[in-house]
C-alpha cells in the first residue's frame, strides 16, 4: 500500500510541470495565431487533457469491463465541473465568456443528455436492454465533427487583443505543447496505476473504483492546467479547457469506446449520468447567480461540497 501512495506522489511531478508547459505552449500559440486562448482550451488543450480518458477508455472497452469505461468518463465530467472548475474558482473567481455561456455549455448539456436518451432503451421497448450500442457510438462521434465545424469558425472569426501573453518561437512553442501534453499523460497514467493498486490494496469495488479513483485521476491533468491558468490570470483557457473536455469526453472518449464494443447502462450508471446533467445545468445556472457571467468563489465552494456529497452518496448508498 506504501509503495502505490509514493507512486501517486511521483506521478504528480510530471502533472504539475506538464501542466505548466502546456497552459505556456498553448498560450503562445494563441497569440502567434491572433486568436482567443478559449479557443486552444476548447481544441489542443482539451484534446491533450483528455488524453487519459481516452487510453483508460479504450483499453476498458477492449477488455470488456464496460463500469470502467463509462465510470470513467462520467465521473471524469462530473468532476472537471464540481472539483476543478470549484478549485479553479477558490484561486481566482473565474470570468466566463458569453459565448461560453450560450454556445459551449449548452451543448457539453446537449451531449451528456442525449446519452442519457440513446442509452434508455428499455423507455422505448421493455424488452430491450439499456445499452450504447454502436450506432449510437457513431451519432456521438458525428456530432464530434459538427462540434469541431463549429469552432473552426470561431477561429476564423474571433480575434483577441493577446499583447500580455508570452510569445516563443515556433519551435519553443510546438515543443512545450507536445511535452507538456505526453508529461500529463504519462503523469496522469503514473497517478491511476498507484491510486488503482492502493484501491485494490483497500478492498474497493472495481465500479467504485472507475467512478471515482481513475475518474479522479484521468482529470488530474485538467485540474492542474485549470488551477495553472486560474493562476496565470488566464480564465478562459481555464474554463475553455473544463468545458472543452466534457464535450471530448462525451463525443469522442464515450463515442469510440461504444464503436469498439457497445456499453451496458445499468440504473446506477444511468443514476451518475443524470448527476452530470444536473452538475452541468447548474454551471449554466450559476451564470446568472449573484455576479453575472463569473464563478465566485462561494459557487467553487458549492460545486466542491456537492462533489463530495455525490462521492458519499454513491460509497453509502451501494450504488458501485
């Protein structure tokens, strides 16, 4: 049990200064490209942070062990959202844009509901199974392009007055993304390969375990570039970055994983993907509570007690 705590604690090296880089990397990118840093959090970024999803995913759906997979995926949603978007704000209460608030949020809302309809079937037909099956997988992974159209065409419309971002040389700057991106995932595969042995080591469920151990742990890199950004003053690569991921996860990460071998929905599977509907109607809520368009830091705080109430529900409740 020593040996996999000290594993987690290495693993946070390479997180932290990954991290760095990439919020650097992706920074100096927005401003060579003339565009918004929301728009690197929304595209590279979110792309390279959910990179760890994605393997954990892949390789669940291969091995057929379905909890995994999809705890992963929700439990990774709804703690980008109630655990790092929460601390994000407890550092510095978080500017939201309104095209966020309009466009990207509603549609991360879109996504996860629209999972929660594909995979009701038994609504529908009582004898059927509730499950994901592979042309649902393929509806998610369509929707993945008109989402990637979308922001095409914000980058070709918006430009940014970005003269306080840091400017490095092409080179510099391709390097700090790459190596900021394979550090955050080697970081994250390092923190989940110790938290899953000590899990282990603790006698926890293997759906416990994917809902909120590798969950945890395939987030890390978002925390630590959300918590970067929020630090560097840097609120919508921040937010861009949260929002940008749960959409991944949801069309992409989810999407592949259910083409590769169609995903059973138990209730308490469909139980957590109702929390993350509710988790990301609330953000969208919380835009018009108390200051208009920011995240204080009393709504981090809540986001973070209903997390924690939402892990302890699901520990005492036996839904793993």
């Amino acid at each position: 049990m020593l040996a996999n705590a000290l594993i987690v604690l290495v693993g946070f090296v390479p997180l932290v200064k990954g991290a760095d880089m990439l919020v650097s990397g992706a920074s100096s990118l927005a401003k060579r490209l003339g565009i918004s840093t929301l728009l690197i959090g929304l595209t590279i970024v979110a792309f390279g942070t959910s990179m760890p999803e994605l393997v954990v995913a892949v390789f669940a759906s291969f091995r057929g062990t379905s909890d995994i997979a999809i705890g992963n995926i929700i439990g990774s949603n709804i703690a980008n959202i109630a655990l790092i978007l929460g601390l994000s704000a407890l550092f510095i209460p978080l500017q939201v844009r309104e095209s966020t608030i309009w466009k990207e949020i509603p549609f991360a809302l879109l996504a996860v509901l629209l999972v929660a309809i594909m995979a009701r079937d038994s609504v529908l037909d009582r004898t059927a199974g509730d499950i994901l099956g592979r042309g649902d997988g393929l509806v998610l992974l369509s929707l993945l392009i008109v989402f990637l159209y979308y922001i095409f065409g914000m980058v070709k419309g918006g430009r940014a007055d970005l003269k306080d971002l840091p400017k490095m040389s092409t080179r510099k700057t391709a390097l700090f993304i790459i190596v900021g991106i394979l550090m955050l995932v080697a970081g994250g595969k390092v923190v989940v390969d110790g938290a899953v042995g000590l899990a282990a080591a603790l006698g926890m469920s293997s759906r416990f375990i994917g809902l909120t151990v590798i969950a945890i742990g395939t987030s890390l890199p978002e925390l630590m570039t959300s918590i970067v950004a929020a630090l560097k003053k840097e609120p919508d690569l921040s937010v861009g970055n949260i929002i940008g991921s749960n959409i991944i996860n949801i069309l992409f990460v989810l999407g592949i994983s259910a083409t590769i071998r169609p995903l059973p929905f138990s209730t308490a599977v469909f139980f957590d993907t109702v929390c993350c509907i509710l988790i990301t109607l609330l953000l969208f809520l919380f835009m018009f509570i108390g200051r208009k368009h920011v995240i204080d830091r009393w709504q981090g705080a809540s986001l973070i007690a209903l997390y924690c109430l939402y892990i302890g529900y699901v520990f005492v409740s036996g839904r793993v």
